[in-house]
C-alpha cells in the first residue's frame, strides 16, 4: 500500500493529485507543521532524514522529493497514462516542465517568501530598518523581475499548446501547479495573464484534484 506522508500546506498535495488521477488506492498519514516557525513536525525525520514533505513508502521503499516521487508513480502504475510517448517532441516538454517546476521557477518564490517575512516580521527595534531595507532592495532589484520574467515565459508558452507537454494533460501540468498556485498566492499571478489564470481555474475543477482536496484537506499556500 502506497503512503503518503502528507504535511499540511505542501507540495505533498500534488502527490495526492495524482494517485487520484491514476485511480491509485493509498493512506494518507498526516503532519501539522508548527503554528510559529511553520516548519514540518520532527515526526517527519523518521520517515526521511530531511525531514521534508512529500515523501511516500512503497513496497520497502522511501521516497523523496515531488518530481522523483510523481515520475517514480507514473511508471510503476501509469501504464501509460500521464505521461507522453517516450522519443517524442512532447516527452521532452514533459521531462523539461517536470525540472523546471522546483529547479527554476520556485526559488524566486521562495526568496519572496523569505525576503516578505524579514520585511513584515518580527525584529529587534534596531535591527529592523536595516532588515527591511536590505529585504525591499533585494525584492526590487532582483527577485521580482524574476518573477515577472518566469511568469511572462509561462504564459508565453501556454499559448503553444493547451497543456504544459502538448495537448494532452500530463503529470507535468501536477508537477506545475504548485509554482502557480504560489504565484497567485504571493508571486503576483493575477488577471493580466489570462492563460495562467485558465490554467489554474482548468485544473481546480478537475475531479481528480478536488477529490485529493478532500483527502489532504486543509491546502492554503503559505503567504
């Protein structure tokens, strides 16, 4: 029986998304992160040594990461399904999107994230000028042209193809929606990018998703 070690708040939920879309029958243990710091619970080191959500057993297996963890799934139960033919022009755009999700488009996120809470939280009287200082000149001269660009590139690309791999719907548009679902969180994703928007309102509505919703429960995006 397939885990998933499911932290609230997390990319784990993409997880849940696809097991439902590959009809894949599995338990859910569930973490709560701390209501301070945020972080995932302690418990989860015992799983994995990073301590980190996703992580799913299988059959004597422990697995990590959200891209590893969704390919691993989609070629042990897909048969096929959510993932392009192998040597074709769409399996590369599949493997690309499959990277590019953690590797590129979500460490600006992150930064904003980081660089909001340093401007915004608490801080010693006399530190704090200096923090958000340093914090709204890194956010203005670096990460959010970085965001604009990512999300400029995306829209860009949508208007190829209805899907991130091609026409059909593939664990890529999974793997793709946390980044999104960030960037309309916090990353300033909004109406003036209409195939985004699409993209994201597609998606949600899909049965598959809302039923993970229900199994994962509670899924707002850290802002």
């Amino acid at each position: 029986m397939i885990i998933v070690h499911h932290l609230n708040n997390s990319r784990s939920q993409r997880v849940l998304w696809l097991l439902e879309e590959l009809g894949l029958e599995y338990d859910v243990k569930r973490y709560e992160r701390d209501p301070k710091t945020m972080l995932a619970p302690p418990a989860l080191r015992e799983v994995h040594p990073l301590g980190k959500s996703p992580v799913i057993t299988d059959d004597g297996l422990t697995l990590a990461e959200s891209g590893a963890i969704i390919e691993y799934l989609v070629e042990r139960y897909g048969e096929g399904r959510l993932s392009p033919a192998a040597g074709t022009p769409e399996r590369l755009r599949y493997t690309y999107w499959m990277h590019y999700a953690e590797g590129s488009a979500m460490p600006p996120l992150l930064l904003k994230l980081v660089f909001d809470r340093i401007e915004h939280g608490p801080l010693p009287f006399l530190v704090k000028p200096v923090a958000k200082a340093i914090a709204q000149r890194a956010k203005k001269s670096f990460v959010l042209p970085q965001i604009e660009r990512h999300l400029d590139y995306l829209e860009s690309e949508l208007g190829k193809q209805k899907w991130f791999a091609g026409r059909a719907f593939s664990a890529a548009d999974i793997q793709m929606s946390f980044p999104l679902e960030a960037a309309a969180a916090r990353g300033g994703l909004d109406a003036k990018r209409p195939r985004l928007m699409d993209f994201l309102e597609r998606i949600h509505k899909r049965p598959a998703y809302k039923r993970a919703l229900e199994r994962g429960g509670t899924y707002e995006l850290l802002g």
